[in-house]
C-alpha cells in the first residue's frame, strides 16, 4: 500500500521526493516491489523516498556488497523507520518493511537478527539447499533460490519444493523457459519473483518508456507473479523513485485489465480434489467474495499460511492479513494482493471479542484509507477457536457505516 501526494512536492533539504501525476493519492499495490541494491544508499531520506513510492522488500546482495556497505545501509533503513514521528503518514498506521538477504550457496554470510528473507545464489541441486538449512536451524528463515540459467526440469522441480519460492532473472533466460518455471511454482504454491533488467533500459529516453514498461508490467500480472525485482542503480535517488512508480502504476493498470473469472476459473481447474481443509476454504473464500463481488478478504492469522493459500486462489480483490507478529506481517510480503496489517490492540477477554476487535480494525484502515467504503461487502476468515491451527470459519459482513467497538 503506497500514499503518494496529489500536488508534486519536493523538500530538497531533506530530499524526499514525491513528483508523481497521479489522480489518487494512495495506491494498493497488488505486486510487490523488491529493490536490490546497486550501490550502498546510507541515507535514511532515500530509503524512505524508496519506501514512499511503492518497495516494500529490501535486498542487500552480499555477494555484491561486503560488511562494512552491508551494515550502513541496514543502519540507514532502520533509521528510514524512525522518520515518521518528522514526516507522519496520512494515516498512523505501522509499516512493514521486509529485509531480504542474498548469499552464495558456496559461501554464506552471516545474518542480522532484522533479516526476514534468504535468497541463495548458486544452488545447483537440492542438497545444497537442505545442508544449508541443516547448518542454519538457527535461522528458520523463507528461502528463495536465484535461477539465472537453465536447469533440466526435474532439477526445477526439486529445487522449488524445498524453498520457499524463486527469484527468476529474466536476463539470461529465455522467455519460452521462464513461462514454464513460472507455473511451476504456480501448481506448487511457492512465490515468484520476476527480475526484468530492461526495465532501466527501457526507461532511459524516460519521457518515451511508459508503454513499454506497460507491456512488461502487464507480462508480470498475466503470469501470475507475486513480485517484481528492480535493480538499483547509479542514477539520482529521484530518479529511482520516480521509475519505481512508474512500475507501480502501470501493475495497476496491468492488474485492473485482468478477467478476474477467468482466472479463478483457470486456477481452480488446475486443482485436483481432495484437498486439506485449509486450501478447501482458501478456494470457498475466494469463490465467495468473486460472487458477491466483496471489496477485500480479510483474514485473521497467525502464519501468515492462510493469506498464502488466498493469494494461490486468484482472488479478485485485495487481502487484508491481519497478525500481531511482526515478523509474519514481513515475510507476507511474499504474496500476490496481500495487504499485511499488525494489530498492536490489548488482548479481549475471549476469543469471539478479539476476532471482533481485529476485524473493526481492518475495518477502519480500510474505510479511512478509501480501499472500501461504507456498505461493501467483506469476507472473513478466522479460526473458529483460539488455537485451532487454520482458518475454518468463513463469513460475509457488511462494512457499517460507524466502526465502533
């Protein structure tokens, strides 16, 4: 979710930029947007300009960067954090900022307690990856693999059923390969994450690159990506900034012209019954909230493997995933239109109020952020019981015209 102001506005001073024609203020993004440092940015101001126009994953490539850059530019994104009390959001609501690291298989770096993501390069079988995780059970981190170059397919099928999901770089492989990677892990429910170096290329004539960055926008939504990776580079921080939202726009567009029917239709055949439970009500939502043509899901949970399930189903709205632990509000950030909120309230004294009181909570972001208005329709997943391990109550409520308590 990204607020972008209506009027340009420039503080040189404290180089926060926001020069975007928009007719919105905000957008909600249902692609998400990881930045790959090209260089060592030790500003928390250009961090922040980063995060105010739409990334919401960080990765530091250390294989690229050493210790020393690696430590400034965490310093600079955690203190990019702190400048909210100076520059408050239009809304008081707490962010979540992913941090991914990139690693060699054959060297390992080690790992900073505000890490939320692993991305390994280099991985040519699957052993490699369960010694890896073998050496780290500290850890217990998401893992994506970087795929740069081909693999025979039963390698691919490996590879991405013991990770948590791949970076694909477009850059050396062909299209017709990356197509078939991509509904790999579609059928195996991991992530994806579309690395297109044209993108710089294509906008470096700027004014004449919107409709290209168009139709490679429209190429990450109709294969169904989770996300897009966007190199940093050596160009101005404003420069950046405004490619970033030219992305983020176009996905937008990309994602309005989609036949959301068509594609629940599409993914439900690819499913085979019987299915466990909690992918049986991810698809019952889904399906709910397509006929009753329901403004968001909203889902209630403590993994975060719920939103996972929903973003597989193809859902045609937004999904609000409601936890109160920071860390499964950041590595949300993994899936396709999933919205991660954190619910920071006092505990009810039961659990039907405390469902109640996370629900007025979304609620209310959503209504005051302008996602839905009085009078749409919601659905809702939550546990019936504390403690119950899954999602297996499902509802559909009408957001009122007062969110009180």
């Amino acid at each position: 979710m990204v607020w972008w102001a209506e009027r340009k506005q420039c503080d040189e001073a404290c180089r926060i930029y926001d020069k975007f024609d928009v007719k919105e203020d905000r957008i909600f993004q249902s692609v998400n947007v990881m930045f790959n440092f090209g260089e060592a940015l030790e500003d928390p101001y250009d961090i922040r300009a980063l995060l105010k126009s739409g990334v919401n994953i960080f990765n530091v490539d250390r294989t690229i960067l050493d210790d020393k850059l690696f430590k400034k530019i965490m310093t600079a994104i955690a203190d990019s954090c702190l400048l909210s009390e100076k520059y408050p959001e239009p809304l008081e609501v707490w962010r979540p900022v992913t941090i991914a690291v990139t690693m060699s298989i054959k060297k390992p770096a080690n790992i900073e307690r505000e890490v939320d993501l692993i991305i390994l390069k280099d991985v040519s079988k699957e052993e490699d990856v369960f010694d890896f995780k073998e050496l780290n059970k500290d850890w217990n981190l998401p893992i994506l693999i970087w795929i740069s170059k081909y693999h025979f397919e039963y390698i691919i099928n490996d590879l991405i059923q013991v990770s948590d999901g791949i970076i694909l770089d477009h850059t050396y492989v062909c299209e017709k390969y990356c197509n078939e990677i991509i509904q790999l892990c579609k059928k195996k429910r991991k992530s994806v994450f579309c690395l297109k170096p044209e993108i710089w290329e294509d906008n470096t004539a700027y004014k004449g690159s919107k409709r290209k960055l168009f139709v490679i926008a429209s190429e990450i939504v109709n294969v169904g990506a989770d996300g897009i990776v966007v190199n940093g580079s050596t160009q101005t921080i404003t420069y950046q900034t405004e490619i970033t939202r030219d992305i983020v726009a176009a996905l937008r567009l990309a994602e309005d012209g989609l036949n959301s029917e068509k594609e629940f239709e599409k993914m439900r055949k690819q499913i085979e019954p019987p299915q466990m439970t909690p992918m049986t009500v991810a698809i019952a939502a889904t399906h709910a909230a397509l006929r009753c043509r329901a403004a968001a899901i909203m889902i209630l949970t403590c993994t975060g493997k719920t939103a996972h399930l929903v973003s597989c189903c193809a859902p045609a709205c937004h999904v609000l995933a409601i936890t109160k632990y920071e860390t499964v509000a950041k590595q949300m950030h993994l899936y396709r239109k999933v919205i991660p909120l954190l619910y920071q309230g006092d505990r009810a004294s039961n659990w039907q109020k405390e469902c109640r009181k996370r629900v007025l909570f979304g609620t209310k972001l959503g209504v005051e952020t302008g996602l839905f208005r009085e009078g749409a329709k919601l659905v809702v997943l939550a546990p019936a019981a504390e403690g119950a391990g899954y999602c297996d109550r499902v509802q559909i409520v009408t957001v009122p015209s007062r969110c009180e308590e």
